[in-house]
C-alpha cells in the first residue's frame, strides 16, 4: 500500500440519494474496521464501523472497492511506528 497516504475519502451510501457523503478520514488515527453485508438504496454494500484512537465510532455504508482501500489502509498503518 502507499506508507505515505495521510487521508482517505470514502463514498458512503444514506438512505437515499440525497443522504450520500464524502468522507474523509485520517489513515494514522483508525484504531480497526469491522465491517458485514448488507443493502441500501437496493444495492450490496458494506456497513462498515470504524473505530478511531480517540474517538467515537464511525458507521458507514461503502461499495468492496472502498472498503478493500480501508481495510488495506488500515493494515498498513498498523505496521508502522509512531
């Protein structure tokens, strides 16, 4: 993966259209992802929770691609040291 990506924007699916985000995260403070199927707006997604350092938990609903990138992001950061 990229060691230096700092941010990551992900595609998260509302209830409807007009619910639609960007969002954008910071690769360094996701503690870990749990992510399991289900479908909104009629299509397979992911409705990922993400767990931050310092935070409080984050639900979004991503396609694979999105999900794959953060999972990947995540792995990658967690072998890194501070």
């Amino acid at each position: 993966m990229l060691p230096n990506l700092r941010v990551l924007t992900l595609s998260h699916y509302g209830e409807t259209p007009a619910d639609d985000l960007q969002v954008t995260l910071s690769a360094l403070c996701i503690k870990a992802v749990v992510a399991k199927d289900t479908e909104v707006q009629g299509r397979p997604v992911k409705q990922v929770t993400v767990l931050f350092m310092d935070s409080e938990p984050l639900e979004l609903n991503l396609n694979e691609i999105d999900t794959l990138q953060l999972q990947s992001v995540v792995g990658s950061y967690g072998f890194l040291d501070e």
